[in-house]
C-alpha cells in the first residue's frame, strides 16, 4: 500500500506487521513528499514472469514501479504520472499491462519487463478513468475506444 510519506508498504496479513517498506518519493519538504507520494496509488500483483518472480506495481504522480513482491526491489519503471488510473491486466494471448498516465498517455507494458509495446497519446488528461477490457477492446469510457487486440 501507498501513503503520504513517500513510501510504499507490505504488511503480513496475519500480523499486519511490515515485511518491507520502500521510499519512492521523500522530497525536502513534507508537503512535496505528500504531493509526490504514491497516497492514491492503485496497486496491483502482476502475472508472474520469467524466474517465476511475483512483481506489484504502483504508481506516483513521476512513475509506475514494479517491485519484487518478496524483497520491495525495484525491477522496472516507467516515466509518466501513474497515480490516479488503476492497471488493466490482459492474460491472452500474453500477459499484457495496459496504463494510463495522467497526462493523457496510454502504454502497453510487458508486465516482467516493462517493455513498452506501444504508447498513444489521448487529447485529454485522464484523472479516475482507468482502462477496462471488453470484446477485444480496451475502453478509457464507454464512447472511446483505445485499441482493439
């Protein structure tokens, strides 16, 4: 989970005890750490890649991270305000990450790798609209649609 200090937390669900805590966004100021800090940020376990390691991703308003489940180790990011968009996860053909920054931004991820397959770019920002999958598109709405797999 995300919190306004700059940091990103696992907590052993039987305890709720930290199993590791990773910085990712501690400015100088408090109020630049609150503003940058991943607070709103819409976790989620990707599919698991090569070497069987499990990776979440998070978000910030400056990036998306993927960390090792196990250790919180950073394995990949990628530049863009990922903050306020939940990840959509297609599973077929491929697993498939598809992330939409607030900037208008849409990518296709390689979810191990953080590969960008490909990105566009909406004429709007995106703020709450997270991706959803339906019929072989993927919809930022129900009026627009972004691509077709």
């Amino acid at each position: 989970m995300g919190a306004g200090d700059g940091k990103v937390r696992v907590l052993d669900v039987a305890t709720g005890k930290a199993i590791w805590t990773k910085p990712l966004a501690i400015k100088a100021a408090p109020y630049r750490t609150l503003l940058y800090s991943p607070w709103a940020s819409k976790a989620a376990v990707l599919p698991k890649g090569p070497y069987d390691r499990q990776l979440v991703l998070v978000g910030d308003v400056t990036n998306a991270y993927a960390l090792d489940c196990a250790t919180g180790a950073e394995v990949w990011r990628l530049k863009g305000g990922f903050l306020y968009s939940s990840p959509l996860i297609l599973s077929q053909p491929e697993p498939l990450l598809i992330l939409a920054d607030e900037w208008g931004k849409v990518f296709a991820v390689e979810p191990a790798t953080g590969v960008v397959r490909w990105m566009i770019t909406t004429q709007q920002r995106i703020f709450n609209a997270s991706p959803v999958f339906a019929n072989g598109m993927v919809y930022r709405t129900k009026s627009k649609r972004w691509f077709s797999r």
